[in-house]
C-alpha cells in the first residue's frame, strides 16, 4: 500500500515538473520542434530534464512494486496446488 502511494507521488511531481515549465517557455518565446534552443532556454529545459528523470525513476520503482509483487509469496490468494 505504501509502494503505490509513493509510486503515485512520483509519477504526479514528475509529470508536473517536466510539463509545466514548457507554459513558462512557450509564454516566453521558445518555438516547437527545434533541434536547439537559444540559452535564453536553458534554465526552464534543464527544470523540465530534472522532470524527466523524476518519471524514469517513478518507472524503474513501479517495475519493482510489480517484481515485488509477484514474487512475494505471503501475498498469493491460493494455496501452491490448489487442485
């Protein structure tokens, strides 16, 4: 229970910090789809990279959860041979 929460938390700052910066660039000028960006930029793109790699953590601790999961044996419902 506790692994999801901080699953959740994780996913729900990562998300937020990488895209809600990109508001912040749009309003100042930056275009889309470019290659490189003026320096001007780089502040609000590196905030958005620290983002990013909120997500990759978020992800690798989900795939965790799901291995812990799994692999737990005091969580299964049924019995080994149920038959």
């Amino acid at each position: 229970d506790h692994f999801v929460k901080i699953h959740f938390w994780l996913t729900f700052i990562g998300v937020n910090v990488t895209f809600f910066p990109m508001h912040f660039l749009g309003l100042a000028g930056m275009p889309r789809r470019i290659p490189d960006y003026p320096d001007a930029y780089a502040g609000w793109n590196f905030v958005a990279s620290i983002g990013s790699t909120i997500n990759v953590v978020s992800l690798l601790f989900f795939f965790y959860v799901l291995f812990v999961t799994l692999t737990n044996e005091k969580n299964r419902c049924t019995a080994n041979n149920p038959w």
